[in-house]
C-alpha cells in the first residue's frame, strides 16, 4: 500500500479570505516504509502573509518572491500524490487550500479525484478523546522527538507526522528498516550455532482484555481508513 504523508504552510488560516499554499511537503511510506522519496516546493503566493502565520514559519513574502507559483509546480505535486492514501494532520484545512489552488488554475481536479484521505486529527480525537491532540501533543504522547521543531516547516512536519501516525496505529516507528536489514537479520539468524535439543520458543498469548483493546484500535482504524486497515487483510 501506497501513502503519502502531507503537510503545508499558508499565508493565513482563512480559505475564504483567499489566502494561499506557500510550502508543500509529503514524504512517501510504502507498506509502512519510508521509500526516502519526497516533494518539497516552496510557493510564492502572490500576496502578503499574515504576521500570525509569518511567526510560525518564518517565511515572509520577500523571501518566496522568486519561489514558482503553484500554477507552474501542480503537475509534479499531483503526480506525486495520485493514486496514494494521504495521511494528514487536520486533513479538512490542507485539503480545501490544494482544492482552491487547483481551482485558481481552473483545474477541473480535486485531491478527492486522486486520493483517499486519512485524517490522523480526527483519528486521535478517537483514540483519546478528551485530550489534547496537535501534533506536539502527539509527539510527548508516542515519545517522537520533535526538539529541533523551531519553526512549523512542510517537509518537516510530514517526517515527524509520518512517525506520529506509524506509532499511532501501532506499526513500526522505526525509519531505519529495510529489506537490506531484513536480509542481514535472516543471514545472522541462518550463521547462529544450533543449540543442543533445539531452541525452547515461549508462545505468550493475549488475554481477552488485551484482544478486546486491540479489537477497538482495528475498529478506529477500519472507520478512519474507509476498511482499509492493513492488519486486517494480513492477519
């Protein structure tokens, strides 16, 4: 399964009041692995940014005045989402600012057209409802450092998001696994010296109130994913 971890950054918090996408980010997880493929694109968005907004990325108009226009980057960008799972923080807010820049452009596409969305916001809101569930939150909660964190970036976010969301669902957080480490693991366990009699395996099985809070987990996961949790299709 394809996904594609999003984030932006805009020049104000208000679709309506024609505020535009300064800064896309998404990184790539395939079968819940990062492939180290990205898109990253500053924007330069035509019009002043509110200093609110300016305070939490650092990015000013001056400095995106070189920077393309959405309209000259949105063939990439779209390419490199179609067809994926988008997981996103407070999915309705990225979606409506992509949904009206391809509108600007007189763009008879949405992100709908291309992709399924997932919105890891209204996911947390389920799993731990009545707390608090930002990003940062999210991070204390799983235990994924965030500490280099100064300025809200695109790409950045994505990254940690995209280790939020593997926490949250319960996979492996770890960016370092691949198939090369899977294949070294195997080598090491097929050198490792056979112990007289064979090796004792303890098999541990779960009791019925820990299959009862997993049951609950894969049933959040079944209604944020429209039934496209992957545990259940390997179990």
């Amino acid at each position: 399964m394809r996904q594609v971890v999003l984030d932006t950054e805009t020049t104000g918090l208000e679709v309506e009041q024609q505020h535009r996408v300064i800064e896309i980010g998404c990184v790539e997880l395939v079968n819940r692995r990062l492939t180290g493929r990205t898109y990253h694109q500053y924007l330069n968005p035509e019009r002043d940014i509110d200093e609110g907004a300016q305070e939490v990325h650092g990015l000013s108009r001056e400095t995106l005045a070189k920077q393309p226009t959405f309209s000259q980057v949105h063939p990439q960008f779209l390419e490199f989402v179609n067809d994926a799972e988008l997981i996103i923080h407070n999915a309705p807010f990225d979606v409506a600012f992509l949904n009206a820049e391809l509108a600007r452009i007189e763009s008879a596409q949405r992100l709908s057209d291309l992709c399924r969305v997932l919105d890891t916001l209204a996911l947390a809101r389920q799993m731990h409802p009545g707390q608090r569930n930002n990003l940062d939150a999210l991070c204390k909660r799983y235990s994924v450092d965030n500490s280099h964190r100064e300025y809200h970036g695109a790409l950045l976010d994505a990254r940690i998001l995209a280790e939020v969301y593997l926490a949250m669902t319960g996979g492996q957080a770890k960016f370092t696994l691949s198939a090369e480490s899977d294949t070294a693991r195997s080598r090491a366990r097929q050198a490792a010296p056979a112990r007289a009699g064979g090796i004792r395996i303890t098999v541990i099985a779960a009791n019925e109130d820990e299959m009862a809070a997993h049951e609950h987990v894969l049933a959040l996961l079944d209604k944020a994913s429209g039934g496209h949790t992957v545990w259940r299709k390997l179990s």
